[in-house]
C-alpha cells in the first residue's frame, strides 16, 4: 500500500495500524480507520453487549447485521493489509484468498476479492449502466 493511504489510516499501534473492513457487498470491502469506526460506533458497546439483552427483535438483527459488516484488522509492517479469514467466508471466497485488488482513491481504500472482480467483469456494460450503451 502507498505511504499516503497508510498515513490516513492513523499512527501504529505496537507496530500495527488497527483498521476495520466494512462489508460493502460481498466480496467488497472498505478499509476504514479506527477513527472512522469509533466516531460512529461506540466500540466499547459494540464488543460488549450481549444481543439477547436487547429489548427488540430489530435492536438484536441490527446488532448482529453491524458485527458481520465491520471486521477488524491491521496493517501490518512493510505496509502490508492483513485480510482475515472471516472476511473471505462471509463472501464465500474460496476461488482466490491469495489475491486481493486494492482500489486507492482520495476519499477511501477498497478491497476486491477475486470472485467479486470475476463477477463484474462477466456482466455485459449495459446491464451495469442502464440506458448508457443503448444503440436505440
């Protein structure tokens, strides 16, 4: 990874820099920084609650919804993203869990499994962008 997208992610902690994977769509995911995380996201709750203690059905399948999209992580020295199993298993990666594609832009890094990539290249431009390559 590039030293700029490392600097956004925060200062290292024991040598790693703690991030998250936000489970954009399976096979899709965005690293976001603990600083991201926590200001939307109290951790300490998050961790803590136990979801049979929470009063509604929505409060527990919201509860368990958000634990299954937010994955922690780190990058690791020689700036590399360690991407744990779970991840691959909550997508149902089981083509390719050597290979990621990183998509670094201004606003954010994006993390591609091999199986989401294959995907999106098989499906026709039309179907992706309704209207755009209409010869009509």
């Amino acid at each position: 990874m590039q030293a700029a997208a490392i600097e956004r992610l925060g200062p290292p902690v024991d040598g790693q820099i703690p991030v998250w994977l936000f489970v954009v769509d399976p096979g899709h995911f965005r690293v976001l920084s603990q600083k991201d995380v926590t200001s939307v996201v109290d951790l300490d709750a998050f961790n803590s609650v136990d979801a049979l203690t929470l009063g509604t059905r929505e409060q527990r399948e919201r509860l368990g919804a958000l634990r299954l999209r937010l994955i922690p992580t780190a990058v690791v020295p020689e700036k590399r993203l360690k991407i744990p199993s779970a991840a691959f298993d909550i997508c149902d990666e089981y083509l390719d869990r050597a290979h990621v594609w990183l998509e670094l832009s201004p606003t954010g890094i994006d993390v591609y499994t091999a199986t989401y990539v294959q995907k999106a290249m098989a499906v026709p431009p039309p179907h992706f962008l309704p209207g755009s390559f209409d010869p009509e």
